[in-house]
C-alpha cells in the first residue's frame, strides 16, 4: 500500500492530495520497500543519522537512508531465541546489530551450517540492514552478517563510505562544487573531462545552497525543457525526492535567486544572466 | 562517541601523545603493520614505507613474526621516542595479502573528511 500510494497521488489526485500524506502519514511514504538504495556508512555515519519525526527514515548527510552496510570488528556475540545479537565497531563508533532469526530456514542448512557461523568475536565482520530504533537506543536490523577475510575489503569500504559522503555533500563528482574534495580522490584528470558543461556554477559564483538545492539546480540545468521550465513534481519525480524536499530546495533557489516561477508558484526554471 | 580509535600512521602518533590531549580526547588509536622483531614484552612493526613502531605488548598478546597485524592501542613514551601500549591486536596474516597503499589513502581520507568519521 506504501508504494502505490507516493505514485498514485502524485499522478493523479495532484499535488494538493500529495503533500498532506506526504506529511502527515505517520509511517510515511518513505519506510520500507520503497527506499532501496543500499548506501555504505560508517558506524559514526549511524549514530549521527538524523530522524524527521519517530518512524521516519533516517537522514545521512541530507539524503533519505534505505538500506546501510558497514564493515566492523565484533565485540560482542549474544544469541538468543528469536535473534543474534552482535556488537560491532569499526574505530569510529559502536553499535548494537540484531539480526532476526528467520524460523522459517533456522532448522535448513543455513544458519545450522557451520561454514556460515563464521562470524566471530574480535574477527571482522560486514553488516547489512536498515538502521532502527527501540525506545532510545539505536540500531541496526540486519538481515545479513558475513565475515570479511580479506584487509583490503575493509578499507575499500571506507574509501567507498567517504566517496558516498561527498557525492551527497558535494554533488557528483564533477558536478557542483567538486573542485574542492571530490577530485582529490577521484583524480583530477578523470574528473575534468565530465566537468565542462556543469562547472560553470562554481564559476558564476553560485551561493552556497544544500545539497538537495544542488541536485535540483543540477535537473533544471541539463534535463530538455521548454522556456516554461519544470515542475516541482517532475523534478521530484526524476530525482526520487519526496515533494517537501524540493519544495524546500525550490524555495532556496527562489530566494536565492538563480531560480524564478514561471507559469505557477511551482514550476522553475533557471535565471540566466 | 566515546569509543573512537582513529587509524593513523607512525608519523601521526605525536598528535595523539596524551601531552597532546587537550586537542584529542583519545589517545587510541589503530595502527597496521608488519611484525618485523619480537622481544619479550615489546615487539616492532613495520608500517609499509612510513617507518617502524615499537609496541608495548600484553602479556597476553600473542605476535608471530612477519605476520600483518592491526593494534589498538594507548600512545605511549617508549626509549627512543613514541610507541604504542597494546589494547588488542588481529592478526591478517600474510601482509602481501594486504596493499599497504589503500590502508595510507585511508588514513588521509580519514583525517580529511573527519566528519564521517571521527568526533572533533
């Protein structure tokens, strides 16, 4: 029912139907099933994520969480009836990880099989879930803990959990305001070559702005439009942002001023001068 | 989060020296290298081309020459300098297993997107 709902509604019953249930819905558009961007994080990443309102998803650098995987050492193993309990650190932070025991295939193979228990205390493992909260503790549900045997993966996955990080800082790389950090990483060269149409922001100066407003800066630059620009709804279909978020994007750039209202209140398009 | 254990190189262990502490609230820190000597209760590894760190060891720390390990540990004033008290190690076993590189790009990483990682 969540997912046909966003779709719905948006398409059909317009936007005055959209924005209440976007808003009001306790459970929200947003939570299970229809978030399923997998993102690499840090467990800092984890404790820092911030909540909207109790159920919501969770935010990591101003963008919607779904599904999270990290890589860290296991402190602790507590198996119980109904779940596994682990705790992991990573050297930026600890947290608890419950990974539910599926009845279902406990008594098959899989969890009796001892090559799969391999996850053990002071051995490295990576985890995959969606961050949770029980009263005021958080954590994480999982619905995989493997092993990692190999050093390289762990720090692959930090570079991979920073590299995410800027994207959503800093914009794609080559995009907005990547000069600073992002090329670094990426390497100068590589990221040059994409830069020449979308660079020119940071060269006229832009303001500073979040980086949803990036992102939405971004569409109306280079996606195909009349001189009417685009609709606040389309953008936010084509960047799959809930419609609050780039209302308030929309306002940034409207106050900003690198943006104007065309045929109404919510269709934009790009102030060239 | 109380619980931070910054990755650094031999060449960062001056920051994290508790004399330092009023600009860090840790001085754990994790380290990665190659066990090239083993003297009782002290022990050296070697950390790719960034140089040697001698370590304090447990008595309970269990090293084994020319093995990859990585140490958790205090930062602390040994003879000739810093060295590390040993919290725990893990062993990674052969150290061609392990591109010394990635671990050096992480550690910059680290301290340059500090946000994502460790607290001010």
């Amino acid at each position: 029912m969540d997912s046909g709902y966003g779709y719905g509604s948006s398409y059909g019953g317009g936007g005055g139907g959209f924005m209440p249930g976007e808003t009001s819905s306790p459970s929200g558009r947003r939570s299970d099933g229809n978030n399923t961007t997998l993102r690499p994080i840090t467990i800092k990443q984890a404790l820092d994520a911030t909540q909207q309102h109790p159920e919501a998803d969770f935010h990591i650098d101003g963008a919607d969480v779904g599904n999270i995987y990290f890589v860290g050492q296991v402190r602790n193993i507590s198996t119980q009836s109904t779940n596994v309990t682990y705790r992991i650190d990573d050297g930026t932070g600890e947290i608890e990880v419950k990974q539910w025991i599926d009845s279902a295939t406990a008594d098959t193979m899989d969890t009796n099989d001892p090559k799969k228990s391999q996850v053990v205390n002071n051995g490295y493992a990576k985890v995959f879930g969606k961050i949770k909260m029980f009263g005021n503790k958080r954590f994480v549900g999982s619905h995989c803990v493997r092993p990692v045997s190999n050093l390289n993966e762990v720090h692959c996955h930090f570079l991979e959990a920073t590299a995410v990080h800027l994207f959503f800082t800093k914009g794609p790389v080559g995009g907005a305001g990547s000069a600073g950090g992002a090329g670094a990483g990426a390497g100068a060269g590589g990221a040059d070559a994409t830069m020449g149409g979308v660079d020119d922001y940071s060269a006229r100066g832009l303001p500073a702005m979040s980086p949803v407003a990036k992102r939405v800066y971004h569409l109306l630059k280079t996606e195909p439009q009349s001189n009417e620009g685009l609709h606040a709804q389309l953008i936010a279909a084509k960047l799959s942002l809930p419609m609050p978020d780039v209302a308030r994007a929309g306002d940034e750039l409207l106050t900003s001023g690198v943006i104007f209202s065309t045929v109404d209140e919510q269709t934009w398009a790009i102030l060239e001068y | 989060m109380s619980l931070q254990t910054p990755r650094v190189l031999p060449a960062h262990l001056h920051a994290f020296h508790p004399s330092n502490a009023s600009a860090h609230v840790t001085n754990t820190v994790r380290i990665l290298g190659t066990v090239t000597a083993l003297r009782g209760d002290t022990a050296t590894i070697t950390c790719g081309n960034n140089g040697d760190v001698t370590l304090i060891l447990k008595p309970d720390s269990h090293l084994q020459m020319g093995r990859l390990v990585e140490v958790v540990g205090k930062v602390a004033d040994v003879d000739q300098g810093l060295g590390i008290r040993v919290l725990g190690t893990t062993d990674w076993g052969n150290p061609a297993d392990c591109d010394y590189k990635i671990y050096e790009n992480v550690v910059n990483a680290t301290h340059r997107f500090k946000s994502v990682f460790y607290d001010a």
